[in-house]
C-alpha cells in the first residue's frame, strides 16, 4: 500500500513540473524581450518627424538619427569636417542635404553605404575639392548639387570631370574659382584632355663608390649593360642588372691607365671596346665569349691619337666607323673604319686644333631632300665645324661652322617632331640651344652655365630633357615645353662637377646616370607620378 501511494505521488508531480518548466520560460522570455535596445531618439541637435529629420548647430555628425529616415538635412552646423561612415546605419536615406555650411573636407567613403540614395545635395559650402571616388556605390542617385563652392580645378578634380562626362546623375552647373586660367569656368565643360596631370621626376636610386668621366650603355647577348670610364683607377668598369635585388652590380671591367673613354660597339653580334687613354695609348678590346674576358687586339695610332677627349661610333651605307677627338696640340682627330678585322685610320680631319668633342648627327638641307651624315666638332681654339660626308668621295668635308660661339666645349644632338636642335656646351658664358634651318643652326635659347662641362639631351619615353652641368652649383634639369618650343625648368640633382648623363633603359625602368669628376657616380631612376590618381 505505502509503495502505491509513493507512485501516485509521483506521477501528479510531473504535469506541475512541466507547468514549473513553462513558467520558467515565459519569464525568461519576457525578460529578454525587454532587454532589447530602444530605437535610437532624434538627437538634440535635430529636429525629427517619422521620416525627415533637420540637424542646426551641430559640430559633427551625429550617429544617433533614427535608422528609418527618409531624408535628412544639415544646414549652418559649425563643423567643416566630414569623416568616412558618417552616416552608416541610414539603409532607407533617400535625400541627403548639407547645404549653408563651412564644409571644407569630405573622406572618400564618407557616404559609404548609402545605397539607397537619390539626391545628394553639398551646395554652398567652402569644398574647394572632391575627393576621387566619393559618390562610388551610390547606385541609386539621380541627382547632384555642388553649386555655390569654390573649386580648384586641378588635377585632384580631374576625376569629376570624367564623372559628369559618364554619370546618368543630373548635375547642376558648378564653376571653377582656380586656377586663373580656369576662373568662372563651367567644370561641366572641360574635358579630360585639358588637365595636365602627369609629372616626372629623376629619384636617387643608386650610388657607385668611385669617380667617372664617361659612361655607355649597350645591348649584347639579350642583356643591357653599362659601361664606366674610370681616370683614377684606369679601368672601364661594366654594370649588369640584378633581376633579384633590383641594382645595378658588377659584371667585369678592363684594366688601364687614366682611361677617359671605354666605347662599346657591335658588330655582327661580336662586341668591341675602344678604350681612350690619356697615357700608355689607346686599345681595342674585344669580348671573347669562350674565355668570358675582354682581349686586346688592336692598338690606335699614338701618333694621331695623343690626348684623347671623345669617342663617337656610327654607321654610313652598311660600313662601321669611330672617330676620336683629340685634345693635344700635336693630335689628330681623327676617323677609323672597320675593314673586317679590325679598325684602321680612315680620314684625319683637325691637326693642332685641340679638339674637345666630336658630335654624330644627320640633317637635310632642304625639307625636299634626304638627311645626310654630318660631323661637328669642338675646339678651344676655333668655332664648332661642321663636315658633311660625301658620298662620291666616302669622306667628310668642311661645310661650315657656327659662328658667335667661342670655347664651346661639346655639342650635343637631338630631334623633336623631325627638326633637329644641338644643346652646346660652354665653361664660360652662356650655353645654347640651336635649331637646324636648312643652311645653318640658329639661336633659340640661352642658359647661363658657369663652370658647364656637360650640356646634354636626352630622351625617355615621351619626355626630352636636357640636363646641364656645372662644377660650381647645382645641375640643372630642363624639360622641354611643346607649346614654347624651348626648355623650362624642371628640376636641380647634386652632381659634384658631372661630365657626363647618360640614359639607361632596363625592362620598362629608365635610369639616368650621372658621372661625377670629383665624387661618387650616382643613378637616378625616372619616376612617372599620376596627380591625377
């Protein structure tokens, strides 16, 4: 009897468990319902209906406007500053204005997720600029306000142009308030094309322990290699591009004495060096790809070839030449053609006459008629000379020379759009930039160059410069102005008495090689900066 009754004790305390358990959950329940957050009140500073809410007087933000507005107003707030997410959490915001402010910046992602957004209004504020990018992912927006701003249209404002070029937005008129050349400009009007916004610039990228005269650089065996002239030491030291550590390092060099010129050419895919010494003669080496060393195989004439000052290889009608510059009193410069085993004394142009530059170029006489081989050669003694090859006679004669220009030291060729200029070099006064007319070069420029050794033209990609020297203050980079048709200031390197810029090209990287008299070789690297980007 006791046994039965303890089970049916049992058995009715279970549905009041059960009864227990419910009550137990229902409570739980209720008190987590009520932990749940509040939606967000209007903030003090605004004034909120269910779906608009206006915001005076405020100095930021604020991160508390309910999630369910549909438009939202800012206007004379104290804030001038607007920082990425500011109005994260607003999924349903259709209409944004922040007009009548002092708004001065605006972050990139400052309307970061606004997805639903139509209209966005930033009218009369202080915005002088745009950040790029700023109304990516506002898919849904039909209509723009930028009126009443003072914008800078530069190239950091670029990008909004090719924006309202491509946009399906309407966008109100919005002017320029700078530069001067585009003051009360419609920004709806100017193209892409009238913002210059790619700049260059030469960055320091290497230096090389040691002093150089000249350097060279030169294609062989599918790899590009530069070639230094070392006085000091004697020796041509040759540079090879490290593909792992991204330098310049070394590869061989030959030995010498006061070597002034090391002059790469190839010849049927077989490379040779003229090697120009102040003492001992000059050589010509050749690259012995079996023994992996450079071996002598010729000397020059040391009769002719006494003081040796430039170095200038060509090539006219299938036949190779060099000719050599000499700089003595008792010295020929002289030209030495290749004959199929070597290069032998060709055409002796200047005795006595000091020679300090020998210059390779081809001009026309007349628009009608073809370029011809021309030599020009410097002097300390005399003007620049100007030989013209004759082809009946495969010699050079005197044509003329350039009158009004003593002590030229060097003079350097270029070409843009087919005419063809020469950059000439002067210690002494000023150095010049002279343009082909058909019968003679004429003056187009002048740069003042104290102490200039080195006047020299060169051009990488698109871009033409000419970089001039001085022993006695900064060099000088110019960069040449289309529209002027002339050189303009660019940039100053600290070159210690540089007698030579050369420009090296290595997959896609374009360097500038200095030599330095007195101090370290330095390399420069050519950078492209997009202002635009």
């Amino acid at each position: 009897m006791e046994a039965e009754r303890s089970q049916r004790m049992g058995n009715a305390c279970v549905p009041l468990k059960r009864i227990a358990y419910f009550l137990c959950l229902f409570s739980a329940l209720l008190l987590t319902e009520g932990k749940k957050p509040a939606k967000p009140k209007c903030p003090a500073v605004c004034t909120c209906t269910k779906d608009n809410a206006l915001c005076e007087n405020a100095r930021s933000i604020p991160r508390t406007v309910p999630p369910d507005v549909i438009s939202l107003l800012f206007t004379s707030n104290s804030f001038d500053v607007i920082s990425d997410d500011a109005f994260i959490g607003l999924p349903h915001l259709e209409y944004l204005f922040i007009e009548n402010n002092n708004i001065k910046s605006i972050s990139r992602h400052t309307f970061r997720g606004l997805k639903s957004l139509i209209h966005l209004s930033l009218a009369n504020n202080n915005l002088q600029t745009l950040p790029k990018d700023i109304f990516k992912g506002l898919d849904s927006l039909t209509n723009v306000d930028l009126r009443g701003n003072s914008f800078n249209c530069d190239c950091k404002l670029k990008w909004l142009v090719e924006w309202l070029d491509h946009t399906n937005a309407t966008v109100e008129d919005i002017y320029c308030e700078g530069p001067p050349e585009y003051k009360k400009r419609k920004i709806n009007s100017l193209s892409s094309k009238d913002f210059d916004c790619i700049i260059t610039e030469f960055a320091k990228s290497q230096d090389l322990p040691y002093q150089s005269l000249s350097i060279d650089t030169f294609s062989y065996m599918n790899d590009e290699y530069v070639v230094i002239a070392q006085p000091f030491t004697g020796k041509c030291i040759f540079l090879e591009w490290d593909h792992v550590e991204k330098t310049f390092r070394n590869y061989d060099n030959i030995t010498g004495t006061s070597t002034v010129v090391c002059k790469p050419i190839i010849i049927e895919t077989q490379l040779y060096v003229i090697v120009a010494q102040l003492f001992g003669g000059s050589h010509i080496y050749k690259r012995d790809s079996f023994a992996n060393k450079f071996i002598k195989i010729q000397d020059i004439e040391i009769l002719k070839i006494r003081k040796p000052n430039d170095i200038e290889t060509f090539k006219i009608e299938n036949n190779w030449y060099f000719v050599v510059a000499d700089s003595s009193k008792a010295g020929f410069t002289t030209i030495y053609k290749w004959n199929g085993n070597g290069f032998y004394s060709h055409q002796s142009l200047h005795a006595w006459y000091r020679d300090t530059d020998v210059e390779y170029l081809e001009i026309a006489r007349t628009p009608q008629t073809l370029r011809t081989p021309h030599l020009i050669l410097s002097s300390s003694s005399q003007h620049p000379v100007i030989y013209q090859w004759n082809k009946a006679t495969q010699l050079f004669a005197n044509q003329t020379d350039i009158p009004n220009m003593e002590d030229v030291y060097a003079v350097k060729h270029f070409s843009v759009k087919g005419d063809v200029y020469i950059c000439l070099t002067r210690f002494i006064g000023d150095s010049k930039v002279m343009k082909w007319g058909g019968a003679s070069f004429q003056d187009i420029q002048r740069m003042p160059s104290r102490g200039s050794m080195v006047f020299q033209p060169l051009q990488i990609n698109n871009y033409q410069y000419a970089i001039l020297g001085s022993d006695y203050s900064f060099t000088q980079v110019y960069n040449w102005d289309a529209d002027k048709a002339k050189f303009v200031k660019f940039q100053e390197l600290n070159v210690q008495a540089p007698r030579s810029f050369t420009h090296v090209s290595i997959n896609k990287r374009n360097f500038l090689f200095a030599s330095s008299f007195k101090g370290n070789t330095q390399i420069y690297k050519h950078v492209i900066v997009d202002l635009s980007a």
